[in-house]
C-alpha cells in the first residue's frame, strides 16, 4: 500500500510527533512499518541526557523501552486488551506453559543485551563508573523496564510486549498479543473469563 496522502513529505519522525501527540522522546529509527509504509514501532535511545536537573544523577534519565509502539490504531486495540483483563490473563497463562516461560526469559535477556548494544562502549563504560544505578536499569531491565529475575507477574505493559514482537519475532507474550489482535478483529474475541470457562459436561443417556 501506498504511504497516507497526508503523511507526505514528512520525515518519520515527524510522523511519530502526529502519531502520539508529542515529539518523540530518544528517537533513534523505524523498527517496523505498518501496511501504509508508516512507522508501527520504532527503536529509542536506552539513556536521554536531560537540561535542568537539580543533580548530575538527575539529568541522566534511563529509557528502557527499546522499542516504542507508535501506530494508533494498534496502540488502541492493545490498550482494549488490557482493559478486558488480558494483562491478568496473559500472566496465568504464562505461568502454566514452560516453553513459553523459558523463551519469554530468553526475550527478557537479549532485550536487555540489545538494549545495551545500542550505547556506544565508551559511553557504557563511563554510565557504569558515573551512574551505577542507571547503568543497572540500562543493562539488567526486561521488557517494560522491569528489574529482576523475569516472572510471569512482571507483565505489566502489552503495548511493549507486542512491540518487541514485531520488531524482532521472538516474544511469547507479544505473539499472544498477535493472535489475540486477530481474534478481535474477527468478532470472535470476549473478556478472559468466558475464555477459561469449562465446556459443561454432557450428561450420559438415561441420565438426561
């Protein structure tokens, strides 16, 4: 498909500024485009650097959100999940599945390994030596910034979850997001409970 006729002429930055209302915040590229060619999810830098701080430790902020989800219409569709209790939901489900948990912590870690790639080595060197507890949330925070050992409960944003696995196809959560996406845009989606209800037991002939 053919880019938006309004979107014309307009740097992707400047079309994520109109996505989300605001001026981007560590804007580093595109991950992911959607079928119009516009930006779906985009890469941000792992540490802004910020004027008027009361202190050098201040004025370093971490931004561990590595990859932003942009695109409107699927930050409101995610954001219907969570209200519909998907967030809950998604975290029992992780909890009773081992191959889902063990590559969600395979995720959690190179998300944090990636996210640390993005910092130039002189730069992780002097973060680590100056500002150790930014330096932590920079190189030891998962997915939506959530510091420690990965668990289901650490869930807390499907936004970040499925933008991760549009940029880079690996994340459980994320590829639940997907197909929960797919089932609402077919009709066929209701809240979790309907969805865990037990299918009512047929009684046996003679009984009925």
């Amino acid at each position: 498909m053919e880019r938006r006729p309004q979107w014309t002429g307009l740097t992707d930055e400047e079309i994520v500024e109109r996505q989300i209302g605001r001026k981007p915040r560590g804007f580093l590229r595109v991950a992911t485009r959607c079928p119009f060619g516009l930006p779906e999810t985009i890469v941000t830098r792992p540490v802004l650097r910020e004027d008027g701080g009361t202190s050098p430790e201040r004025r370093v902020k971490p931004f561990p959100t590595v990859f932003w989800l942009t695109c409107p219409g699927a930050v409101r569709a995610v954001s219907e999940l969570e209200a519909l209790g998907y967030v809950r939901e998604l975290q029992r489900r992780l909890a009773g599945d081992a191959s889902a948990f063990e590559a969600y912590r395979e995720a959690t870690r190179s998300y944090a390994n990636y996210r640390l790639s993005l910092l130039p080595a002189d730069e992780a060197a002097r973060l680590a030596a100056e500002h150790p507890g930014q330096y932590e949330v920079v190189a030891r925070s998962g997915i939506g910034g959530v510091l420690g050992k990965p668990d289901a409960a650490g869930i807390k944003c499907l936004h970040a979850h499925y933008a991760d696995y549009l940029a880079r196809g690996t994340n459980p959560i994320g590829k639940w997001v997907r197909e929960l996406l797919v089932e609402k845009a077919r009709g066929e989606l209701g809240p979790p409970e309907r969805r865990q209800a037990p299918r009512p037991r047929r009684a046996p002939r003679g009984e009925e």
